[in-house]
C-alpha cells in the first residue's frame, strides 16, 4: 500500500492478471494526467501489490512529458488528496499507527514534491483530524430510566463531537426511551433492541450498526467525564497507540 501512497509505482514496470481488469474495471478516461494511479489504487483495494526487486525497466525523463503539464498540478494535487480522504481513522492508523502520523508520513513526501496544494490540503486535516474522527459509543440500557439519561448526558457533552450512539435496549421490557428525544436534537441516535440479552449479545448487536472509526462503551450505571474521548484520542494520536484505557472512580 505504501507503494501507492509514496508514489512508488511506475506503469512499465506493472504486470497484472487479465483477470484483475475484469474486477477492477478500466481506467478512468476523464483523467488525463493520473489514470494511471488512480487505476494502481483501485487495484490495491482488492488485490495486493507485490514489489519485485531489481531495476528491469529504464525510464527516459525528459521536459515534453505530461507531468511537467501546469494542467497536470491541478490533477495530481487532487489525486493525493483523493488518495489520503480514501482512507478512514482506522486505515490510516492500521498503516501509520494513528491518523496523525498518516498525515504526518504524507506530508514529508508531499512536501517533496510540486503539489502545494496538496500540501495545504495535508496541513489543513492534520489540524483536524483528531476532531474529524468519528466515535460510536455503545450504550447499554435495561431498565434504569435515570441511570440511561446520566450516561446519555456524559455523552452529549462530550468535548468531541463527532459522535454516534448506538443503544442497546437489553431489558426484559421495553424501557422509557422518552429522553432520547432531546439527545437526538444534539447527536446521531440509533436504538437496538435485544430484550433478555447478555452484555455480549447486545454488544457484537450493537458493533454491527456502528461506522464510527473507534468504539466506545458505556453502561446506564456509568458515565463519561466531559473530556473522556478528545482524551484519549489526541493522547493515541500522539503516540500512534491503537488501543487505550483510563483510570475511572
């Protein structure tokens, strides 16, 4: 995959299996500058690249070619955003560690290249990219009206807001879901019902509806303290941790 994102592919040195244009589709004849690595990245979604060593292949360089074009800046300074958007929190941190040392990584090899827009493209979502992830919380609720409106409170004001709720109705009855009303005013709510569930069941329900890049849990007998999230998240940011935990009282 780094062979994509650090423009370390070369079209002459290619050699694909008729088979993966047939899946993959054909190259896209509205660009005319970046068919052909938007057609290498296309192909690393569903078929992995694998580098040869040893030089087999000579390249001339010279100023006639189409990347020398002005009309290739604009093309290509799109692509390499196109490219880094392409891949979600999670992607990016299963690459880079986390998403800032994705963007990290980009912007060293962007910045050695002409393509100053993407670069201030790349500077613009590393400002936001703690920010911009978005977080499922898990909310497990069985009965404790109370309890399910104290969690639910922690989590509407949270200091990150890029936050979905998916909550788990796990009771033996139906439960007064009334004070959701408010919260979905202030956040995505989705609610699952799995009457008489154990914690497990209702959880890998809940996993199935969440699109949040990370995944947080909470029960009606917990809440979250205001920062909980932004916390963590510029703290695994930072160091490129995939998983982490707090102290709790």
């Amino acid at each position: 995959l780094l062979a994509v994102l650090r423009g370390c592919l070369n079209g002459c040195t290619m050699l694909i299996p008729r088979k993966v244009f047939d899946a993959v589709g054909l190259f896209d004849e509205k660009l005319r500058f970046t068919q052909d690595y938007d057609y290498w990245d296309r192909v690393e979604e569903q078929f992995p690249l694998v580098h040869c060593p040893g030089k087999v292949v000579r390249q001339r360089l010279h100023p006639g070619q189409d990347s020398h074009k002005p009309a290739a800046l604009d093309e290509c300074n799109a692509l390499w955003l196109r490219l880094i958007d392409k891949r979600g929190g999670a992607k990016r941190t299963l690459i880079s560690g986390s998403s800032l040392q994705f963007l990290e990584g980009m912007r060293k090899f962007i910045a050695q290249t002409p393509y100053g827009a993407a670069l201030a493209g790349i500077d613009d979502r590393m400002a936001r990219c703690v920010q911009d992830t978005k977080v499922s919380v898990v909310l497990e609720v069985a009965g404790d009206r109370d309890g399910a409106e104290r969690a639910l409170t922690s989590v509407v004001n949270q200091s990150h807001k890029n936050i979905e709720v998916i909550v788990v109705e796990r009771g033996d009855a139906t439960a007064d879901l009334s004070l959701l009303s408010w919260a979905k005013a202030r956040l995505p709510i989705s609610v699952l019902h799995a009457h008489g569930a154990g914690r497990s069941e209702a959880r890998n329900l809940a996993l199935g509806a969440c699109s949040g890049d990370y995944i947080a849990f909470l029960g009606e007998d917990d809440a979250f303290m205001p920062n909980k999230i932004e916390m963590q998240m510029a703290a695994m940011q930072r160091v490129g941790a995939l998983v982490s935990h707090t102290s709790y009282y």
